[in-house]
C-alpha cells in the first residue's frame, strides 16, 4: 500500500500561486491583506517551501465584502491547478482579487469566494466567466458584491427546478402520448414555442385525465437535490419563499402540504368536470410575463426593494423573473437559459445557492 496523502496549510502570495509548477487537491484557500493561506493535500516531499503546518478550521463566517464584485467557483473536484488557471483568467481580465474566502470544503464540493476590484460591464463579465467555467470543468458565478446577502423574497419555478420532473410529461405518459407532449414541453422550455399556445395545446391533448390519477401521483413526484435543505435554511433566516409556475396548483398545494416549507403558491389552476380534466385552461395563464408580475407584486406586499428578491428557474419562461431582483439563478438550464440569467449553476443542487448569499458551511448547518 502506497503512503497516504499529507494534509498541509501553506502561506504564500497570489503571484507565488498563479507561478508554481505544483498541483495536487485544493482544500481551502483564505486570502487577505496581501497574503493567502492554501490547504493542500500531496503525496510525497512538500510541493512549495512555504508550510505553516496543518488545515486550519474552516473560520466562523467569511469575511465582509467590500468590493464591487464576487465571483464565486463551484468546483466538483478542486485543485491547485484549477486555481492558478482562474487566478490567470483574473488577471488577464484586468480583475484585481482583493479577498479569497473558501465557503464550502467537503468531498465532490469545494467553494471559494473571489472579491473583485473591477470595473466591467456585466453581461460581458458574465459570458467570459460561463466560457472559462466550461474549460476548469466547474461552475463559476458573477455577482454584485452588494448581493451578497440574505434575500426576504425567493420566488420558485417548480417543474425542473424544484421537482425533478414536467408534471405535465407525466400525465402524459400515463396517457400513452408521452413523446408528444414531451416533445412540445422541451421546445417551449428552450424558447422556441409561446407558452400559452403550447399550454393550451398540451391541456387540450390530458383531456379525461381523472383526479384520483393525480393524487396517486402526487407523493411520486421526486424532490430536487437541495430543495429541501435550501428552503428550511431560508425559512429559518426570515426569508419568505413561493412557487411562481406555468405547473398546476393541484401539485404545488401537495407539495407545500406536504414536503417543502414554501409560503406561496402561484400555478395554474386545473379545471375539473365530473372528476376529470375537461382540457380547457382557467386564465390567466402563468407564463414568464407572468411569473415576473407575481415576483413584483410579492415584493411590494412585502415592502422588500428588489435588492432583496431573487429568482430560481430552469426554463426560458423563468429569464422575465431571472431578472428582476438582486440574482437570478438559473439551475441546471436550458442552453438559452443558461446564456440570459444573471447566474447559472450546472454541477450541483439547489443548496449551493446558500453560498451566494455569503453564507458559509459552519452557519448553513446552524440553520438545518
């Protein structure tokens, strides 16, 4: 059996990093006042003369920010590689890094905070970081550095966002036109259909589906990874949370009652006859116009500014409400997607949107 790995803190600066041949998994980085402190895991001699000795704690709760911008990398699989590449793209983008404070260190997940001093424009700024995300193989997001904290107002798509399903594909495929629908469902949620014509025609085709189908669905639908913990963690900060959906009230009601802890619920209303769907839709249909309205209309009720509103979506009927508040965070999107929100998050669950709060491990689980 060959030695195991040697855990080690060093102390160096920023140019020592971008500069070092070494490589090997990155626990940590911790940067502040001109000085950096990196946990390190190698095998054999030490890779660089600057040991301190073993991995410090992760502190408390990260710095302030400060500065104008964060960027902020989610990597999978972390290492000191993958850092010095991104210190390069820093620094080729003319983006001084004045504090480094790693939110998350565990196995399949490190996250590590970048406070910008920079003068960019944003979707420019935010296109160059999606291109350099897709070569470190992680996700890497741009933020005000005023966003950075706590929202009191998250609004929710739920299909693909915080269910792993269409509900509407489902029904279908009980129907034996799953492929159909499907088929219109992807192409709607790529932008390429108006939503209302593609609901309307979808309901018209679940014509004679029975309520009593629906309720043994209902406890089937599969939950999104890290709905859960991210809506208990934002209940317990006082922040208010709701469903904004082109999906069917009848499953987000179920939901609410019954797994996740969400205040409010605005879908699309099913319209029964005699215990089954008459195909017909009950207006207004909530489609992104929609969706934003709601989202606006919440944060006035709540007399919240929209610095302290966010949004999370999968689908281009989310982009109107992506961008209405302080961050839009598009989750595992739609190439489309993926290219309009303000933020975007391919490589993990929901949870890791407590990170672009400013939150760190230590106080995520105080709140769980």
């Amino acid at each position: 059996m060959g030695e195991a790995p040697t855990q080690q803190e060093f102390q160096l600066s920023l140019e020592q990093i971008r500069t070092t041949a070494a490589d090997g998994p990155l626990h940590y980085l911790e940067y502040r006042g001109g000085e950096a402190r990196l946990g390190l895991e190698y095998s054999g001699p030490p890779p660089m003369e600057t040991a301190a000795g073993p991995l410090s704690p992760m502190p408390a709760k990260p710095a302030a920010v400060t500065s104008p911008w964060c960027a902020t990398l989610l990597s999978p699989n972390a290492t000191l590689e993958q850092l010095r590449r991104l210190l390069a793209f820093f620094a080729e983008q003319g983006w001084e890094v004045t504090a480094a404070d790693t939110l998350a260190r565990h196995p399949g997940c490190t996250v590590i905070r970048f406070q910008l001093q920079a003068e960019l424009e944003f979707e420019t700024a935010k296109h160059a970081c999606l291109e350099q995300a897709e070569r470190l193989g992680a996700d890497l997001v741009l933020q005000s550095g005023a966003s950075q904290r706590v929202p009191g107002l998250a609004g929710f798509d739920m299909d693909s966002t915080l269910i792993d399903a269409e509900v509407i594909d489902e029904l279908a495929k009980i129907l034996g036109i799953g492929d159909q629908v499907a088929a219109i469902t992807e192409a709607t949620m790529r932008g390429e259909l108006d939503f209302k014509q593609s609901f309307r025609k979808r309901m018209a085709l679940l014509k004679g589906f029975s309520e009593q189908r629906m309720a043994e669905i209902a406890p089937r639908l599969p939950i999104k990874p890290g709905a859960e913990r991210l809506l208990t963690a934002l209940r317990a900060l006082g922040c208010r949370t709701a469903i904004l959906s082109g999906g069917f009230t009848y499953f987000a009601n179920y939901l609410r009652a019954n797994k996740l802890p969400l205040d409010f619920v605005h879908t699309n209303q099913l319209e029964f006859a005699d215990g089954k769907l008459t195909g017909d839709v009950i207006e207004p249909i909530i489609d992104g116009a929609r969706k934003r309205e709601l989202l606006q209309r919440l944060a006035d009720e709540l007399n919240l500014p929209l610095e302290r509103v966010i949004a999370v979506g999968d689908g281009a009927n989310d982009i109107p409400m992506l961008k209405l508040g302080a961050l839009g965070i598009a989750i595992h999107p739609k190439p489309k997607v993926r290219r309009e929100a303000p933020q975007s998050i391919d490589s993990f669950g929901l949870d890791v949107a407590l990170y672009l709060f400013g939150l760190n491990d230590r106080q995520i689980e105080e709140l769980l």
